[in-house]
C-alpha cells in the first residue's frame, strides 16, 4: 500500500464507472455541498471541503444482488492524514466498500468492494474520519467493476491452478537403475499440503467420536479456552497447565500441529477475574504480573507449538496498554520472540475481513498497527491473523494483507 505522486490509472478501466478520470468533467457525477473538479500536471480530481463531511462527489449506480462489485479509488487530502471511506447508499440501507489513510502530498489506493442484497440503485459517496476541518479531499480513478458468481468462480479456479498446482515429472527405474518403460504409477496423498485445521476443546480428552472426528480431517488445531490466560490462572498464583497439557500430548500423538492462542489479551471482558478491575496506577505491579505469565506459559511450550498469537485483538482493545504504555505490544512480542525464536508469532484481530464499517481493524489500520510495532523496536517475524467470526450475510470484499511482517 504505497503513496504515490501520480495516481494510476483505474482498474478495469472504471468497470461501470462513468468518466472515471474526470476527464470530460462532472459528466455521470453530482456533487453535495462544496465539491468541483481540481487539476494539477494534466491530471483532473475531484476536490470536496470536509467541513462536517457535507461535501463530496456522487455517483449513481444500479447495482444487482447477485453480483459482486471490486471498488478501487485515488485519494489524497490537502493537509495531514485522514481516514477515507468510500460508501454506498441504497434506497434502505448504506454499506461500506473500504477505508483508506488518505494523506498531504501523494495518491493512495482505497481496494475493497460490495454486495448488497437486494437490486436497485445506490449513491457511491465519501467521507472522512480525524482530518482536519478545513482541510480538502481529493478523489481520482474511481473504478467498479461487476462479476457474476461464476466468473469469480473462474477466477479463483484460475488462482488454484496457478498457485496450488504445478506439474510433476515422474522417472521410474528397477533396482538396476534402468528406465520402465509404461510403469504404471498410483498416487495416494496421505496428507494435505494446506494447513486445513479446525478450534478444539478440552471434551476432545475424553470423547473418541469427537477425537475420530477432529483426526481424520485436521492437521492443524488451536485450543479454544485452554492455553488463555484466565483459564490457566483462575486464582491469583496457582497455575494449572494440566489440560492444555493433555491436550497438546493428544495432538502430538496424531501429527497435528497445535497454534498458541493466546498468551495476553488486550479485551478486559477475557481477563482472569482478579485481573478485570486491576488499578491502572499500579503498572508496575500489573508489569510483574504479565512478565510471569509470558514467561510461564511460553518457556512451558517453548518448541512445541508453531505459532503463537502473542497480544490478541490489540486493535480494538487497550486493556494492557492503559496498564504499560502504547509499546506494550512491541515490548511483549520481542520477549516472545526470544524466548521460542521457532515460533511464528501473529497479530490476531476480528472484522477486518467480516465486516467493512469497522474501520479500527480494518487492513490500513492493521498495517499501521504493524509498522507501530516495528518503529517501537519489535523486529522479528510477524504473521498477520485475520478471525471469521461472520455476523453479516453478505461477505466484506476488502483488501488483501500477504505475507509475514
């Protein structure tokens, strides 16, 4: 997610959007409020004022429910950094097609996309967040572009072939070494290759259907309670790793590699019961405390385990970091990674793939979080955890996080 000093130009050439690149002025846009068409280097945009977000271009759209619809924009504000949102507006209800950390000096992309669930037109707007009042929004290479079910479909097959498929050149010998001609090779696979895995709880110990069941269709696992914190700890100082250690013996036992989840929680409401009401202007003592709970419980699995989510949802929640300062995380993951260098550690955060309104966790967010991180010292691997906890029908299109940080 670069800022660049010239926006490119719109994705699919603006799908269905009308005069993407302002090049035949306001043709198939209206305007709210103080909006009107800028120009610098040969380049048109829109310019709308933020004042009490009354201000922006509009575009009016049909759109049908059975399709989906990737959304792409160009943004810049004229003064700091502000969040863009990009939203659109149907007869009933508003959905969200993605943010953006728009800022002075340079265009940055906005990618998401919408469903909606019922047929008709819809008003694509803008509006921004924590921007200064009188500052500008500039808007550039708005693109939507309409897919059927089954040409997302041909493009994820496409993806498939390409990324998870190659091909394979067997050469068959006898034992002195030379070639058989039409041997005859069988296949079995005996093991997925993608990490496929499912939740699982203390009942697995003792319930051969749910063992049987979890067995033959999962390679990888992460317990549900088992491993937090206020399971472990329910009384301040008596410890008890008894099931998660079962747990992870059951696991070994059947080659399935087991996640740590999770060694601090940012969400009061997930604390230990003595720990919920713990005095912020005791944060040397709650310091004490979570040094030796990262230390318990991550020298107790040190090698066993091949991930760990180390702070858990730290974009919605500041539980820990009202106790230790805005660093904590930095801090926590760094003492993580020295003390199991094996295991992969990861952010792990809700709805920012469920859900496109909420901008906290939402992927600009989420890689300001991580660069937050390495500019507070944290320099070791970083995966990026993204939970499915899908509370709405229609599934957020929104941008895509790759790789570890």
């Amino acid at each position: 997610m670069h800022c660049l000093a010239k926006p490119l130009r719109p994705q699919y050439g603006g799908g269905i959007a009308v005069n993407p690149e302002l090049n035949e002025g306001c043709k198939g846009w209206s305007q709210t409020g103080n909006t009107k068409i800028g120009s610098k280097d040969g380049n048109n945009y829109f310019v709308a004022s933020v004042l009490n977000n009354q201000s922006s271009p509009v575009h009016k759209f049909y759109l049908h429910h059975d399709k989906l619809y990737p959304f792409s924009g160009w943004f810049q504000v004229s003064k700091g950094k502000a969040f863009i949102e990009a939203v659109f507006k149907t007869q009933t209800y508003e959905v969200t097609a993605g943010f953006v950390a728009a800022q002075e000096g340079c265009w940055t992309m906005l990618k998401g996309g919408i469903v909606v669930n019922i047929s008709g037109p819809a008003d694509l707007y803008f509006k921004s967040v924590d921007i200064d009042p009188t500052a500008e929004i500039w808007v550039d290479g708005i693109s939507l572009q309409p897919f059927t079910q089954q040409e997302w479909k041909c493009h994820q097959d496409q993806s498939m072939q390409k990324v998870r498929k190659t091909k394979v050149k067997f050469h068959v010998v006898d034992s002195q070494g030379r070639p058989l001609p039409s041997a005859k090779v069988c296949i079995k696979q005996t093991r997925p290759d993608f990490p496929f895995g499912t939740a699982i709880t203390e009942h697995i110990l003792n319930n051969t259907a749910y063992q049987n069941w979890f067995t033959s269709r999962f390679r990888y696992t992460v317990f549900e309670n088992e491993m937090k914190w206020y399971y472990t700890e329910k009384v301040r100082g008596v410890v008890d790793y008894s099931v998660p250690d079962a747990m992870v013996r059951f696991a070994k036992s059947h080659g399935v590699a087991v996640r740590g989840h999770t060694v601090l929680w940012e969400d009061r409401n997930f604390q230990a019961p003595w720990l919920i009401d713990f005095p912020i202007n005791r944060s040397e003592e709650y310091r004490a405390l979570t040094d030796a709970r990262v230390h318990s419980v991550m020298n107790r699995y040190k090698g066993q385990l091949i991930h760990w989510d180390v702070v858990n949802e730290n974009l919605h929640h500041w539980f820990m970091s009202d106790r230790l300062g805005k660093n904590s995380s930095a801090v926590y993951y760094k003492k993580a990674h020295e003390i199991d260098p094996s295991a992969l550690l990861f952010l792990n955060e809700y709805m920012t793939v469920e859900k496109s309104g909420d901008r906290r966790a939402s992927p600009w967010k989420y890689l300001q979080k991580i660069w937050e991180m390495r500019e507070q010292g944290y320099t070791g691997p970083l995966g990026i955890g993204a939970q499915a906890i899908w509370w709405v029908m229609n599934l957020f299109m929104n941008s895509i996080l790759i790789g570890n940080w």
